[in-house]
C-alpha cells in the first residue's frame, strides 16, 4: 500500500476518473464531494496520505479547507488541482503551505509526481515528528534537578556556575550531568545541544532568561 | 341658378293651367344634368376624398418611418448589447477556462487510465467500456459550455419572448459563481416563489443582470465579500429585481449619473455597462435605479412590467 489520496472535488466525473487512474498507480483513493465532508471524517494522520483538492468547490472553498485544516493542526500534505489557476489564489495557497498547485486538465505523469513527493513529504515529516516524539519522551525521564542542570549545561555553562547557581556541590552536578547524558542517550555535549535546539528548549530558555 | 330656373319652370308648368297660358308663349321643359343639380355636392365630395386621402398617405409615411426607427433603434441596441456581451467575455474567461478544464481534465486521465489498461496482459473490458462511456459523457459536457457561450456571444437579434424573469436570474447567478469565487466574493441569491412572467429578450435581460452582478463584484472585492440578488413581485403589474452589495456606496449626488454613458469610477472601467443596461431595460418599458444601503453599500434595482395574462 503506497498511501491515501483523499480526493476533493464537487466534479463526480472528475473523481471517478482520478479515482481510477490513482488506483492503478497503486494508491488507496477516498473522495470527497465537499470540502464540509472530509472535516466530518478527517483522514488518519498516522498512515501516509496526502489532498487533493479542487480550488472551488461549493460552500467551502479549497484554499478555506487548506486554513481550516491547518488550524486543525493537519500536516496532512495539500495538492491543489484547479480549473482555473489565477495567480493570487496560486500565491495564497501556496504560501499557506501547499505542497503543489497543478491545472485541469492534468496529465497522468505530472499528477502522480506531485503526489508521490507530497506523500514523501508526508512521510518525513511523519518520520521528523517520530523523532521529536521518542526525544520529548527521553526529556521528560529527567529528574526535575536533573532538568535544571540539562537546561544549564545546553547553555555552555561550566560545572562550577550551575553548582553555584543551584547551590549544590561541584561533584553532585557532575554526577547529574553524567546521568542526564546517560538518560538522553547521548555521548557528547554537541550532540546534547542539537537535541536541545530540535526540542525547541533553548528558546524556551533565552525566552526566560 | 341652373336649379333654381329649373325648379321655377316645373312650378309654372304646374300652376299655370294650358288654359291661361300667355299668347305666344309655349312651355319648354329640359331636365338638368347631374352637373348642374349637384355641383356644389360633388365638389365637395371630390375635396373631402381628396384631404382624407392626403391625410392618409401622411399617416402612412408617419408610420413607415416610426417603424423605420424603431428598426433601427433595435439592432443599434443588438450591436450595443453585443459589444457589452464581448466586453464582458473577456472578464468571464476564468468562468469558461474552469467550466472548460472540468471535463477535459476528466477526458484526459481516463484516456490514460484506458491506455494503461490496455498495456496490461488482460485488458479489463467492462472497465474499459465504463471509461469510454465517460469520456464521451464530459466530451458533450465540453461542447454544451461551448455552445452556451456562443450564442452568448453571438449577435442575436432583438426578440421578444414570454420569459419568467426568475429562470433569467438562476442562470446569470449560476454562471458567474467561478467567477465570483476567484474574486473571492460570495454570490447569492433568492428568488421569488411565484414566476415572474415578462415579456422581453432573454439575453440582453441576462446581459443587464451580469451587468450589474459585474458592477456590484467589483465594489465589493476590496470591502465586503457579499453580493446578493433577489427578484420579488411589485404589486400585480410588475417584477423588480434587486442586486446588493456590501461596497462603499455611491456618493448620493451620483447616484444619477451613474447611468450616463462613459461615467465610471473605476480605473479600468468603460463606463458603458451601466448604460447599456439602462437602454436595455428601457427597451423593455422598465425602470433602473440605484439606492444608498442604509447599511452600507449599494443596491441597484430595476422593475419590469409583466406580460397581461
């Protein structure tokens, strides 16, 4: 199974056709007449997939779907696929966050390229957010003293300030610091950082500092 | 005199006995000519024909060039509405591209889906013949669009049909939705519940409507996002259509110059839409009109009678 395209397109013979043409490329294809249909059944975020969407569609609006999607917090990928492709709306969408902005009629080549890529989009960033997931899960094993010293370490600072800072002893900030490098899987400040700066955790320091 | 003698020579003949007649005199007896009896008669006559006929080869000729007119005053409108129709094409290109695209879009893909099909070892008949079928479906779908926007554009002459002004609106409000929607301002519109039966010329009635749709569009683009259309009955006697929007409004000072040839406030406005809808309307014993929102923005309205039943 290569993933979902959910098709959104108030045309019926449109979908059918596409519908068709993207199950022969081996996609799973659910299609929604309107934009209000796949806000009632939102796809699974966690299996590969990305929209395919018509710029206009009754009630809803394709570019309104892409900003009520995104408010939702979807990363699910956006294609636009447009009868007509005025430059405002192209720029709008696109600058929203759209993965591509094709034109009816479309052929078969370009269609399936610009799905391939937006589901391997999807797929990294799944994969980002994978990631991220597992790291918040290592950072929120830390002790809260040893939460303090990693945000203190990150900064560049010595063991002798932050033993001063927390008022604690040199030695027990070094063995803190050993367990924080021990309970983050890492074996290097650099390393420690990085996984700082990816969390978001140094700004949140600089932020307070 | 003729008649008078002769009359007077009956009357002697009469009371005047052959006993008393005069020595010498004898009786001569003539009977006048429908000239000398009726002269004056005849002469009359004669004169009354002749002014009656006067009066009526005048009366003709009056007519002949009313008509004249009238004739030219219609395919002078015909030619107007034509250049405002092919004025307005060129901004509903958007409408005809999407309404284009949709099913030569559909066409292509299944087209492909069929030639990959047809690369398989066992090509899947029934599927093959479902595809077919549907490419032949949105093939006429194309070639409605198409027709439909030419005899829009075509320069139909100025005919007078029973019409229900209400089927006239639908179809000027379902046209323009793409184009709407690419502008980014939201068409509705709200019928009457009864018809609305008119006498009058379809297209350039559609054409006044998408007229004031176009003008309204574009007051609202940069403010509101709302134009709304509603027909109702006026009494008994007439229909009247109103088309509002959520703009700045007009200054109230202009509101009656707006229908003048050439007056427009927008940068690359012609100035003739309005008052080609204007003739148009008065073609058809209507009125047009545009009224301040107490709400903001503007309403045009325009009233036509409706056709004795």
């Amino acid at each position: 199974m290569r993933g979902t395209v959910h098709v959104v397109d108030d045309d019926a013979s449109f979908r059918s056709a596409i519908e068709r043409r993207l199950k022969k490329a081996g996609y799973a294809v659910a299609t929604y007449p309107s934009a209000q249909q796949l806000l009632d059944r939102l796809p699974d975020e966690a299996e590969p997939g990305c929209i395919l969407l018509d710029v206009r569609i009754p009630d809803l609006s394709g570019p309104e779907l892409q900003d009520r999607l995104s408010k939702l917090g979807s990363t699910l990928p956006i294609v636009f696929l447009s009868g007509y492709a005025d430059v405002r709306t192209t720029v709008q969408t696109i600058k929203a966050g759209a993965e591509d902005f094709l034109t009816k009629p479309v052929s078969s080549e370009q269609l399936l390229h610009a799905i391939e890529q937006a589901m391997a989009h999807h797929e990294a960033s799944r994969d980002e957010r994978r990631k991220l997931d597992a790291l918040r899960e290592l950072l929120a094993t830390l002790t809260p003293r040893e939460r303090q010293v990693f945000d203190r370490v990150v900064q560049g600072k010595i063991n002798k300030q932050i033993a001063q800072q927390l008022g604690a002893t040199e030695r027990t900030i070094k063995a803190h610091r050993h367990r924080v490098m021990e309970k983050m899987k890492v074996q290097s400040l650099a390393e420690l950082v990085s996984i700082a700066e990816r969390l978001g955790v140094l700004t949140g320091i600089s932020a307070r500092a | 005199m003729i008649v008078r003698r002769g009359v007077l020579l009956i009357w002697l003949a009469v009371v005047l006995s052959p006993t008393e007649l005069l020595a010498g005199s004898d009786i001569r007896f003539r009977e006048p000519t429908f000239w000398e009896a009726y002269r004056w008669q005849s002469l009359m006559i004669a004169a009354i024909i002749l002014v009656q006929a006067g009066f009526i080869s005048l009366l003709l000729h009056e007519r002949k060039k009313r008509t004249d007119a009238e004739t030219e005053a219609r395919s002078r409108l015909t030619e107007l509405a034509h250049v405002g129709r092919q004025a307005t094409a060129g901004e509903l290109s958007s409408s005809i591209a999407h309404e284009l695209n949709q099913p030569l879009g559909a066409i292509l893909t299944n087209a492909e889906t069929a030639e990959l099909i047809l690369k398989s070892p066992s090509p899947d008949l029934a599927e093959l013949r479902e595809i077919l079928a549907d490419i032949r479906r949105d093939n006429q779908r194309a070639s409605e669009v198409i027709n439909r926007m030419r005899s829009f554009l075509k320069r139909t002459p100025f005919e007078i049909k029973d019409l229900d002004l209400n089927d006239i609106m639908r179809e000027v409000f379902e046209f323009l939705g793409v184009q709407a929607s690419s502008r980014n301002v939201a068409l509705y519109y709200d019928l009457s519940p009864e018809p609305l039966r008119i006498r009058g010329d379809a297209v350039q009635l559609q054409q006044v409507i998408l007229n004031l749709i176009f003008n309204s569009t574009m007051s609202a683009m940069p403010y509101g996002r709302a134009v709304i259309g509603r027909s109702e009955l006026d009494g008994g006697s007439s229909a009247i259509i109103s088309i509002s929007d959520s703009g700045p409004g007009i200054p109230s000072k202009k509101l009656a110059e707006i229908f003048d040839p050439f007056f427009t406030s927008k940068k690359q406005g012609t100035g003739i839409g309005l008052s080609i809808a204007r003739t148009i309307v008065l073609a058809h014993k209507g009125r047009i009109w545009a009224e301040d929102q107490s709400e903001g923005g503007t309403v045009f309205r325009l009233s036509i009678p409706l056709a004795r039943q």
